[in-house]
C-alpha cells in the first residue's frame, strides 16, 4: 500500500515520535509500505511520521534500488556517534520543490533494531550519513530546516504559506 506523504504544517512532523516496542507482522507490512512508499515519492528515505504514523521507524536506500543491500529498516534508531562536517543541498519529501545546504557531520553510527526488533549498528559516510541524521531527526520531531538559518527558513515557511492560500501545498 502507498501512503500519501505528508507535507510541512502538519504537527505530526513536529512531534517525538513512539518508541517500537512489538515486533509483528503488523510493523513487518509496515515497513514494506513505507518502502514503496519512499519509492513511489522518488524519495531515499521516509520516516513513519511522514506517512502520519508517529513511531520510531524510518526506511532509507540513498541508491534507490541499485543496491538491495543498502536497503535498511531502522527501527527506535540512536545516533551514537559523529564525526567531522560535510555540507551538502537537502531536502525532504514532506517539504517538496526546497532545498537547502545543510552542514552535518560527515560520519555517523547509528544503533537500531531491525524489523525482527534485533540491534544492529550501522555507520554511515557522506549520503548515507546524512539520510540517517535526517531520518532520526523526523522521528524527534526536527526537520532539516532547523538546521539552516532563521533567514533562509523564514523564507520558506512565507513561500509555503502562498502556497497553502493558493490551494497548492
Ligand atoms: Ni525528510
């Protein structure tokens, strides 16, 4: 099943999401449809509050089907731990046709549980150590807006403010 991804405005986005405490096959269908949801929206990583559905899941393949290894699930992930700066253009399936250059470490490790509810730890450079602090972001309620300057971000929220009057967000 593809979810409808759900846009900025929406308080879900700006809320901590659940914490993943049953493993079942419900979370199982779940994280399936989040993947062909992420895929659907042309997107490399999708977390469960975009789809309205505030838990601590997020899916992420930043090379969209080329690699079925680089498919991941996470579930109640932690970044746990960082390392140097990388700064590269962002942008989000809930906040469509933006972009900004966000700074985040360039590196990072992160310990999830699987779809099974084991832990795992992932590290991730560049691209996929940015879909990481993304996704782990959305589920703390945080979007890569409040990353960049108060300036800049003032100016997208005005822009798609226009679009909300306009019938067109
Ligand atoms: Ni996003």
């Amino acid at each position: 099943m593809i979810y409808p991804i759900v846009k900025f405005g929406n308080p879900v986005l700006e809320k901590k999401a659940e914490m993943v405490t049953v493993f079942d096959d419900e979370l199982r269908k779940l994280i399936d449809d989040m993947f062909e949801s992420m895929y659907a929206a042309r997107g490399v990583g999708l977390a469960a509050p975009q789809i309205g559905i505030s838990r601590r899941i997020a899916v992420i393949d930043v090379t969209f089907k080329e690699d079925p290894k680089a498919k991941f699930a996470l579930i109640n992930p932690e970044i746990i731990h960082t390392e140097g700066r990388f700064k590269q253009s962002e942008g989000c399936l809930s906040i469509p046709d933006f972009r900004e250059n966000v700074t985040r470490p360039r590196a990072v490790s992160v310990r999830a549980q699987d779809e099974h509810g084991k832990i795992f730890e992932l590290t991730g450079e560049e691209l996929l150590a940015r879909a990481l602090q993304h996704e782990t972001d959305h589920l703390n309620g945080k979007l890569y807006i409040s990353h960049i300057s108060a300036l800049k971000r003032d100016l997208i929220k005005r822009k798609i403010r226009k679009l909300v009057k306009a019938g067109e967000w």
